[in-house]
C-alpha cells in the first residue's frame, strides 16, 4: 500500500485548526487524514514548528527547501516522492494518489469535528 507524507508550514498546533480564523482548508485535510487512518491508510503528517527534523531529515523535503524555500509548503508526497507543492491534495487526487477506493468515505460522519469527535481540535 502506498503511504503519503505531507510537510507542511509552521503553524500554531499540529493540524492548524486553532485560533479564531481557521482556514477551511486545514479542516477538511485534519478530518481527511483522520477518516482514512481510521481506515488503516498511512498518513504521516509533519509541522516545520513542532517537527523540524523531520525536514533535514528527508533528503528528497531538505533539497525541495534548499531549493525554494517554505513558500512551496505544504509538500505532498508519496512513497518518498514529491506529487503535490504549495497546496492541499483534493480528495479525489489523495484516492488516485494512494490507489484507494472512495468507499473509504463513505462510512464517515459528516456530524464529526476535524479530529475525529464533536468538538474542536484546540
């Protein structure tokens, strides 16, 4: 099975679902990865804030940086290999991407928060 990375920017908490003026976007990525976890997908998720080494580490991210710079975070990648910069995957590229079936969402609650339960991330 194939497994997805994604390195995102520095941000306020892990998910950057906090604060006043959450971005719509984080939401929808932060509830994604957590339906197809739950689901048995790997999704690897890393904040340049709390997770720093995670960037020098990964040959293929550091280069990416050394390159371009934070600007084209968030980096997606899969199986070691950049697919996506500078954005979020849509749902449908993260079932194309990870060769998986859409009726991983299908069971999900659409009632559930961003992190899984009824109530905010932060």
């Amino acid at each position: 099975m194939k497994r997805m990375s994604i390195y995102e920017p520095a941000m306020c908490c892990d998910t950057g679902v906090c604060g006043v003026n959450v971005d719509p976007e984080l939401v929808r990525i932060s509830r994604v990865i957590n339906i197809l976890k739950k689901n048995g997908i790997t999704i690897e998720r890393y904040n340049l804030s709390s997770e720093p080494m995670a960037f020098v580490n990964n040959d293929v991210v550091k280069e990416a940086l050394d390159k371009n710079g934070t600007d084209r975070l968030p980096l997606i990648l899969v199986d070691d290999e950049i697919v996506i910069e500078g954005r979020y995957p849509k749902n449908e590229e993260i079932m194309e991407l990870l060769q998986i079936s859409k009726d991983y969402f299908k069971d999900s609650n659409q009632n559930q928060g961003c992190c899984g339960g009824n109530s905010s991330c932060c």
